[in-house]
C-alpha cells in the first residue's frame, strides 16, 4: 500500500517537473517574436527618421529652389521693359516721342570741292542721288534739326527730290530748284522751306563766306532751329494726318544680318559718269564706314559718320529732252542690302508720289533693317547705267 502511494507521488512528481519543463520551453518561443518585435519596431523608427531628414532636406532644398527660382522671377520682372519712344528713321531709343512729327530733309551739296558737309552726322537717314553733270546731292533726313546752328552746305532739288520728300510727309529744306521741282512744290502743296524764293523766317539761311572759294553757292548753310521755327510761321503742320504710316514702312530688328547670306566687307557703288560711294565694315563697331573722293565721309573734317544699313537700289534714269536735267523714276525696282558685312538681294517700290520707299526681300517678305543710321544709294538704269561690287 505504501508502495502504491510512493509509487503515486512520485509519478506526480515527475508528472509535475514535466509541465515545468514544458512551461519553461514555452515562455522561450514567446521570448522570439517579442524581440522580433522590437528590432522591426526600431529598424521602422530608424528608416522612419532617416526618411523623415531625407525628406526635410529635400523639402529643404526643394524650398531653398523655389525661393531662388522666386526671387530670379522677382529680379526679371523687376528689370524694365524698354516700351519706348524710338526714332522711327532709325529703330533706336529717344527721349521724346516723334512718332508723330514731320521730319526735315535737307537737300545737301555734295560736289566735291564743297567738302566737308557739315551736321549729316546727326541726320538719321541719308539718300543719295545722281544730280545732272553726273555729280550726287543728298538728302538728309532729320526727325529733329533743333540745336543744330549749321547744316549744308544748301542746294537745289529736283522732281525726284520733291517726291521722295512727299512719300515721308517731309518739309524740304533747299534753294531753289529747277522748274520741273518748283512746279510740283506749287502742285502737291508741299511744305518747304526754300532759300531761293524767300519762304524761311529769321535767320534760317545764312552765307559762310570761309566756305564760298569755289562759288558762293557753296557758301549757303540752314540753322536747324530756325528752319523750325520757319516752318510754323509759313503755316505748316509739323505732324503727321493720324491715317499716316509713320513707320515709313521700315521694320527693325537686331538680328537683320541673319537674313543675308553673301558676304560684304567691302562695298563700292558706282554711278554713272564716276562718281562713287564705298563702305568698309568695321567688326568692332557692327557699322559701314563711308568713303567719297578718296576720303572719309565725315562731318566737318571732324565726326565720322557710320552707318549701320546700307541700301543700293536700282531706279529707272535717263536724259530729258533738255539735255540736261534727269529723270529718275521711283516706282519700283532691284537692289541690294547690306548689313553686318553681308548682303542680300532685294526688291523695292514706292506707290506714288505720296508713298515712301518699301523695301522686300526676294521671296517678298518685308525687309528688316538693323537699328541704327541708314544710307541710301539710288543708282542707275536704262540710258544711264550704275553698279555695286561687293565681297
């Protein structure tokens, strides 16, 4: 019996130590996901904050970005605009608005003998044109004379003259002219301020006597001012109709050059009976400097004056039954432009007596001139032949 009760302890006792033993083994296989647990909560913690700074420093930069990018906006759109006003000759900036005003053209003596010429460097455009004799006059354009005492020397014009004048709605400054000019003065009705018939004020001609060792006609200079000041007192608008194109077709645009394809460093223009007008292309500057009779063009022996166009275009010319004055016919015709030391064929027209010069590239798109002073040489056909060489 007491056997049978050992035995039953003991039975239990090991029964006992076994559920001990089983219960230990359990509490270590718990013990594995606990610190699984852990680490999987430490490693999301730490790839958490690591992502938080990542983030923060791309947010960061991303900030630092826009903030940049903001205040770049903010420089640009803080940097002015030029809107204007341009001198409408020449594309560049003024400081008044003259879009609307008359321009002044001066007719100037160009024989050789009458150099210098005096006050072209402040012209804005300048057109040259056979004379009889086979000699060239040019005419000045100015938006604004005023403060210029001493322009010239003054000559006559001719028809041609008088209708280019009229196409830019300008008030022509001369002396005298021949009976066909006078004519279409007293025709078109236009404003002139003229040496010859007395229409001038004040002192707007006078006679530098220093000048007149090769005739007293060129000894004649215009006051800018006083030419001016004449105009208003002989009754003339000094602005335009407002249906006017006082853009006087001319397009500009600092990259011009890109439309011209042949090279041009060099430019001779040769007119009938010899006279002839060269340009050299200074890189430096982007401009045509100018040569006549073996010198350079220039304002009283003093100021260069370059130019950044140049224009050659072929019109219509011959004889009239005088056998002395010219016809030149601007209507339309061929030419070429120059600028930037290269060149271009084009095409030009005028439509009538009240319409300026157009100029066209071959394909017949509008031409584009860089801004800047333009010379124009309007050389010869039919009965008297001209020419450009260029390279």
């Amino acid at each position: 019996m007491r056997y049978r009760q050992m035995k039953k302890w003991l039975t239990l006792l090991m029964i006992l130590a076994m559920s001990v033993s089983l219960l230990g083994g359990c509490s270590k296989k718990e013990e594995v996901p606990e610190e699984t647990s852990e680490i999987s909560e430490e490693t999301s913690v730490e790839e958490s904050s690591e992502s938080s700074v990542e983030s923060s420093e791309v947010s960061s930069e991303s900030s630092e970005s826009s903030v940049e990018s903001s205040e770049e906006s903010s420089e640009e759109s803080s940097e002015e605009v030029y809107a204007g006003p341009w001198n409408p000759l020449t594309g560049e900036p003024c400081e008044v608005d003259m879009t609307t005003w008359r321009p002044y053209i001066f007719m100037i003596n160009n024989i050789s003998v009458a150099m210098p010429q005096v006050g072209i460097s402040q012209a804005d455009m300048i057109i040259e044109l056979m004379e009889e004799g086979s000699i060239t006059r040019m005419m000045a354009f100015f938006m604004d004379p005023s403060g210029l005492d001493k322009i010239g020397s003054i000559r006559s014009a001719r028809a041609y003259n008088v209708e280019t004048a009229l196409g830019y709605d300008g008030i022509l400054v001369h002396a005298g002219g021949s009976t066909e000019a006078q004519g279409m003065i007293y025709d078109y009705g236009l404003a002139d301020v003229d040496a010859v018939a007395g229409k001038y004020y004040g002192e707007a001609f006078y006679r530098d006597y220093s000048r007149t060792t090769y005739g007293i006609e060129h000894g004649l200079f215009a006051d800018g001012s006083e030419c001016m000041a004449s105009a208003v007192q002989l009754g003339y608008r000094t602005e335009h109709y407002e249906d006017f194109d006082n853009t006087y077709g001319l397009i500009f645009n600092e990259n011009a050059a890109d439309q011209c394809s042949e090279s041009a460093k060099s430019i001779t223009v040769y007119y009938a009976g010899g006279k002839t007008t060269s340009f050299e292309y200074d890189e430096a500057t982007d401009m045509y400097t100018a040569y006549q009779y073996g010198d350079e063009y220039n304002d009283n022996w003093e100021t260069a004056v370059p130019f950044r166009n140049v224009i050659m275009i072929y019109a219509s010319t011959w004889l009239q039954s005088d056998g002395v004055h010219l016809t030149i016919e601007l209507d339309y015709g061929s030419g070429y432009y120059f600028t930037g030391g290269k060149a271009v064929p084009i095409h030009w027209y005028k439509d009538g007596a009240w319409d300026c010069f157009h100029f066209e590239l071959e394909d017949g798109t509008s031409l584009e001139l860089a801004p800047g002073k333009t010379f124009i040489a309007v050389n010869q056909t039919d009965s008297y032949y001209g020419s450009v060489e260029f390279e």
